[in-house]
C-alpha cells in the first residue's frame, strides 16, 4: 500500500494552494504516495484559475475520510465552507481559522493513524492565533500533540542539515533559553533521528557558539564556557560525535558545514539565514516524533501570492522527503523483527568475545571512535 500523507493547505491568501497544486501535477507524486489535501474544493480551484492552464484540469477526487482515499489520485477533504472569504495576497482573520481547521482535521487523522505522514503549507503565525491555537507556529503545535519533550525543528536539504535548540523565541529571550541539559536533549535528538530517519550510522554533530567569536575566551560572553562546551563534552563522554563549538560566521563563510552530518544552531536566524542563503528548498522536519511531519522552508509568501511566480520546489522535497522517512522506518521495523542472536564465545587465550551481533559488528574497544570537544 501507498502511505496515505495528508497535505494542510495552510493559509488561503498566500501561496500553499499554488505550491500544492503545482506539485501535485507530477504524475511521480502519486507514484509514491496517495496524496490528502485538507482545504476547500472552491478555493483550491479559484487558485489553480491563477495558474497556467494545464493546472486547471487537475482532478480532484472529493472524500469525506481518508479511508476512502484511491491510489493514483488526488484527493481532497473539505474542512472549511466554499463561502470562506479569499483576498489572495493579503492577510486576514477568515484566512487563519481557515489554517487552523485544515490543520486540526488532518492532525486529528494522523492521531488516530488514518493518514501516514503530514505535510503542511505555510501559516501566517499571527492570524492563526485564537483560543484554540496560542502557539508560535506549526512544531510546537505538534509537540503539544505528539511529544512536547522530544520535538526538534531540523532543516534538511542536500547541502546541510540545520537543527535549533530555541525555535521561534524572540532573540531578547534566547540566552535564558540556552541551559545545558536542553543543549544536551537536542543533541541526542538529532544524533536519533539521522540514524534511525536518515541512515546515518555515525553521525557527527557540529555545535555553534551563542556569541560572536565563541565568547572570546569570557570576553564576549561566557554561555560557552559555563553551559554550550560543558554539554557537548558530556555528549561526547555518551559515545556521541559531536563537535565545537564553533563561531557561527566563520563556520558557515569557510564552508565547515560540509564536513558534518548536521549542525545544531541556538537560535532561529543563526541556522536558517545560512540554510536558505545556500538552498531555498529545503524541508523543515518535525524530528524526534513518533509521527512523520514535513513543510516547505518558506512562508505564505504574500508578494507572490496569485501572480503564478512561486516555486513549488520546496513543497515537492517536503512530500518526498516524508514518503522517504517512512520509508526508513519501515525498513528498519522489518530489520528489527528478526535479530540476529547473541552468541559469545571463548578466543583462544579463553576471554569471552562477540560472535554475532544484532547491528553494526563487534563491540569497540573502549574509547574507540569518541568525538572530541574543539573551541
């Protein structure tokens, strides 16, 4: 069976009904998976009509469940009424409340593991806000649902991969943020997630600094030497490979990034400035849930909105990249189910040694293969 993966249609006036559409119009989507917007039948087309015309035939095969979903269409849950008022290019109230029952409907579908993976179109932060949603965007809305302790913003594309310990807090409020043990958590969360969402065996971790040239030995701030380089010598001293921490410019303008697995960033602007300078279709990753969440690295995009201008790029690596998590998970479920035994036996000078192992081959030696603390 093809995953089911859900598709919010985040915020009507800006440019997630075009990237959709655009993307669904590849025939290879459909391939891979059964593809479930959640949005309105009337608006999704009041878009396609801003597009070229071949956009306009796409079929869309109306169901009320994903249950009823058919292999080799696009199908589409209808979660608002076709009267919701549309002032494309433009922010509004109707627009959020709109995001947010897209969302709670697909979210709810994917609780009660009607859908397989989640990908969601942009939301504009503000006029999502109600009673309903007080949260600062689309992964803490998710932690709250699916694993508040656990969830970790990474940014994915096939230049680097950026993870952040704060997400989206105001920069005055990021250094009382910064404590060793959430550094600590973010780092083993993302060292999971790259083996067992990405295959990376040993995956190496580089840290950066909190403050312009690593803090200057104190001079420039002491987060470093107090909190950031204590928590990774901890990580390292657990068998993790992780590295730093390295000052932010000279990391990313001497071209370091490429020489890690991932980085983890502090705050918000320090990893993602440099992420979409270098690739503008990337993928933002929910890591650290059970559940499998994607989005495009971009916003709603009003500039663009109904002018036929926006790339859809991003969004088509996002639904790839959930179908190819998946993917992973499957396999490595199917691996797990029958291990291999343990069996130890004797050398010759009679000391017990590993004959088989469930993964990765014998034992190290102690200390073997450890990372390193560099300032």
């Amino acid at each position: 069976m093809k995953p089911i993966v859900a598709i919010t249609a985040g915020d009507i006036n800006g440019v997630g009904y075009e990237v959709i559409i655009k993307s669904l119009h590849d025939a290879h989507i459909c391939e891979l998976c059964t593809p479930v917007v959640y949005g309105n039948l009337a608006i999704a087309k009041a878009h396609a009509r801003t597009l070229d015309e071949e956009y306009h035939a796409l079929n869309w095969n109306v169901i009320d469940t994903p249950q009823k979903a058919q292999k080799g269409t696009v199908s589409l849950i209808s979660c608002y009424p076709d009267n919701t008022p549309l002032t494309i290019g433009s922010p509004s109230k109707e627009a959020g409340e709109a995001a947010y029952l897209s969302l709670q409907r697909a979210t709810g579908d994917l609780q009660q593991g009607l859908v397989n993976a989640l990908v969601t179109a942009p939301i504009n932060k503000d006029t999502i806000q109600s009673d309903k949603f007080r949260f600062s965007g689309h992964t803490e809305y998710l932690a709250h649902l699916f694993g508040k302790e656990n969830a970790l913003m990474l940014m994915v594309s096939d230049v680097m991969r950026v993870a952040l310990v704060c997400n989206h807090t105001p920069i005055a409020e990021v250094a009382g943020q910064i404590t060793e043990e959430r550094i600590m958590k973010k780092v083993k969360i993302l060292s999971e997630t790259l083996k067992n969402d990405f295959r990376i065996e040993n995956p190496r971790i580089a840290v950066l600094a909190l403050n312009p040239h690593g803090g200057d030995n104190g001079l420039l701030g002491k987060e470093e030497q107090e909190i950031i380089n204590p928590a990774i010598r901890k990580c390292v001293d657990e068998g993790i490979w992780v590295f730093g921490a390295y000052a932010a410019d000279g990391f990313f303008g001497s071209g370091r990034y490429t020489h890690y697995d991932a980085v983890l960033a502090m705050y918000h602007d320090q990893g993602l400035a440099p992420f979409k300078t270098l690739d503008m279709n990337g993928v933002n990753y929910t890591a650290g849930l059970k559940v499998v969440r994607t989005s495009p690295d971009h916003g709603t995009a009003y500039d663009l909105a109904g002018k036929n201008q926006a790339s859809a790029e991003s969004m088509r690596h996002a639904i790839y990249t959930a179908v190819d998590v998946l993917k992973v998970r499957q396999e490595s479920e199917e691996l797990k189910k029958n291990p291999l035994p343990f069996i130890e036996r004797e050398d010759k000078e009679g000391r017990p040694r590993p004959e088989f192992r469930t993964f990765g081959g014998p034992k190290k030696a102690s200390g073997e293969g450890e990372g390193k603390v560099e300032s």
